[in-house]
C-alpha cells in the first residue's frame, strides 16, 4: 500500500523539474546576449538608416502574408492534427543522386541542394 504514495511523489518530483528546467531555459534564453540582445549605440544607428525599418521594426518592401489566403490559424490546426495517419511513408523510394562533391567539375555551375526530411 506504499507504493501509491510513492508513485506520486515521484510524479509530483517530475513535473517540478520539468516546470523549474523550463524556467531556467526560457529565461536563460530570455536574458542572455548570446541569444540576442536588443541594439544600441552605433549598431542601432545604422540599424535605423535602413530603407525598411520604420516605426521601430523593420518592414518587408512586399506584403508578405504569414498564411496562403483562405486559410487561418484555426484552418491550419486542424488539418495538422487531423491529416490521415495512413499517408505518413512515401509508397516508393525518393529519387537521389549520390554526388561526391570532390568530383564535380570547377569550370561548370551547378546547384547542390543539401535538403533534409
């Protein structure tokens, strides 16, 4: 009959060390330089003397929408978790070249696309 007490309190140990390790990583992230700090002094200067920042922020010369028209944030959710399971694997092996870099000619322009899954 102790191993329910026990199961909870390791469970209640869990969740405080996952609530304190994520504290620490958003104010670590938060707070640190390394991770970007806002601009000042000469930087800011020139930061101001771009053509696309105004109002405080910097501006796209384009409308460029975050979404493709017709859809919204609601629209997008729920087809992400409700997309069918069964369409996860490509039915067929993905074309590839193998291209050992070393080998490609100089004099000749080409494109390597490095791509990920």
């Amino acid at each position: 009959m102790v191993i329910l007490p026990v199961m909870i309190l390791k469970t209640k140990q869990i969740v405080m060390a996952s609530v304190i390790s994520a504290a620490v990583s958003i104010s670590a992230f938060k707070f640190l330089p390394v991770f970007g700090k806002a601009p000042s002094g000469e930087r800011q200067e020139r930061i101001s003397q771009s053509p696309n920042y105004k109002n405080g922020r910097f501006h796209n010369f384009e409308y460029t929408p975050s979404f493709t028209d017709g859809f919204s944030v609601k629209d997008i959710a729920i087809k992400q978790f409700s997309v069918n399971k069964k369409k996860l694997k490509p039915t067929s092996p993905l074309p590839s070249v193998k291209t050992n870099l070393s080998e490609l000619p100089i004099d000749n322009d080409v494109l390597v696309w490095f791509g990920h899954s």
